[in-house]
C-alpha cells in the first residue's frame, strides 16, 4: 500500500564521536513518523544515532493495523534497538502514547540482559491503562465492528495537525490492551532512569497511566516535566521544544554518569 505523505522512517547513523549514542524514537498508535520526526531532527543535530521506524501496520490504511498485534510492532522496537546496540556504547529510547508503552516493554525485557545498552527512557504522555467504559467492550464487539472514530491529532496547536488515521482499529486496539496487561506488571524490573513528559490536559491518555507508572516503576527514578500548553500530541504541539531541550539535557546527563563514558 502507498504510505502516507510522511509516514517515511527517519534514520541517521550520527556524526563523529557522538555517533556512539544512540536513540530510538516511537510514535503511536495509529500514528506515524511524522509525530516524532520534529524530536528524532534535533537528536541528530547532536550528531547522535537515531532511528525512528515506521511501526507495522501505521502509515498506510486503517484496515491494515488490524492485521497486525503488538507483538508486530514491539518487533520493529526491538530490531532498531538491536541495530544500535550494535554500533553505539549507549542507546536511549523515547516514546509517545503506545510508543512510550513500546520502550517501556524493552526496558523492562532488557533490565535481565547483562549486555544491555539501554541507559534511559523519556516517555511523552505514555499508555498504560484506560478507565473508558466503552474500551471494556472493544473485545466483545471487535469480530463485528471493525473500527471505531479516530484518536488521533489531539494537538492544541492551531493549524497544526498529527499524521494518521481517521479511524482506530478495534482488533488493533484490543491487542493495544493486551500489551498493557503484559507490560505494566513488570514496571517494577525497570533501572534505568525515566523522563516523563506528562500534558496536563490530554483527550487519549487519561490520568490512570501516570498513575500506574509511578504505582510501578519502583526501582528507579521517575521524573515527571508537566506540559502545561499541549494536548496528547505533545510532540508537535506548543511544548514540542521543551521535550527536545530536555530529552537532550537528560541524554547528555546520564550519558555523564554511565559506568563507560562515551567517548574518542
């Protein structure tokens, strides 16, 4: 299928010795790159590595996410973790909405893995739960009812609009619930440090997934930055730049602390 206008990957393998970092971006779901792209330009402006896929089922039609299960998408996580783990001393990974439930589930298989790279998350308004009553019946009605109203482009920015479909795909969603019943009680396995970035006022996510990563994410360091001027969408809405400034901050800091320091 034809992708959508920027639904394209971004990749870039970094410059000189900042090369040696990397980081990996994940957009949403029913999303694509084009939510991320803006954050991924600014890493790389770093000169750091950066990959930012294109999730299965994301970028084309609506139909085609609902033959797809998350196990699909935390595959292509995975392979772009796999990938940079391979050419970088130390990788970070960042979400937003699934995509923060997407690196929150590497962290958490990671955390067993001696050789593990990953030296932190940075979450944007990241999915874990939800207390609408109408997701309770997603599963009962998803072998009838293909696709409910689109989720997408909450964004509070005028004239400013996040790349997707206009429909969400219920047999999508509904494995969308698995993995948050795989993921969040294994919060607890995470060490590596967290950067929340948490919209104030968010018509997606609602307030139980904050909740359930502070409840869980007991043996580390989770440190919340309010977004108090964007909608779910963040990373394209009116705080998009205080998320690049302080995922850069965070990567350079803990890039400080770790026990092999990058460099020449």
């Amino acid at each position: 299928m034809p992708l959508l206008p920027h639904a394209q990957p971004f990749l870039s393998d970094g410059v000189g010795s900042a090369a040696r970092v990397g980081v990996l971006l994940s957009h949403g779901f029913t999303g694509t790159p084009q939510s991320m792209r803006g954050w991924a330009e600014q890493v790389a402006a770093q000169g750091y590595a950066v990959r930012l896929p294109r999730l299965p089922g994301h970028g084309t039609r609506w139909q085609d996410m609902n033959d797809t299960r998350w196990p699909d998408w935390y595959g292509e996580i995975r392979r772009a973790y796999d990938e940079l783990a391979q050419r970088c001393d130390v990788v970070f990974a960042g979400g937003l909405s699934m995509g923060g439930t997407l690196v929150t589930k590497l962290a958490e298989d990671l955390s067993g893995e001696p050789a593990s790279k990953l030296a932190g998350l940075i979450l944007v308004n990241a999915a874990y739960g939800t207390q609408r009553r109408d997701a309770v019946f997603a599963r009962y009605v998803s072998w009838l009812v293909t696709s409910r109203p689109g989720i997408g482009s909450d964004v509070k920015k005028a004239r400013t609009a996040e790349e997707g479909y206009e429909r969400t795909p219920l047999k999508a969603f509904v494995s969308l619930q698995d993995l948050w019943k795989v993921v969040v009680p294994e919060l607890g396995k995470i060490t590596v440090p967290i950067l929340y970035f948490h919209s104030t006022e968010d018509h997606v996510v609602d307030p139980l997934s904050a909740r359930l990563l502070h409840a869980g994410a007991t043996s580390t360091t989770v440190t919340e930055v309010p977004l108090t001027d964007s909608y779910h969408v963040a990373t394209v809405d009116n705080d998009a730049d205080a998320i690049f400034a302080g995922s850069i901050e965070f990567i350079k800091q803990h890039i400080a602390t770790t026990a092999s320091p990058v460099g020449d």
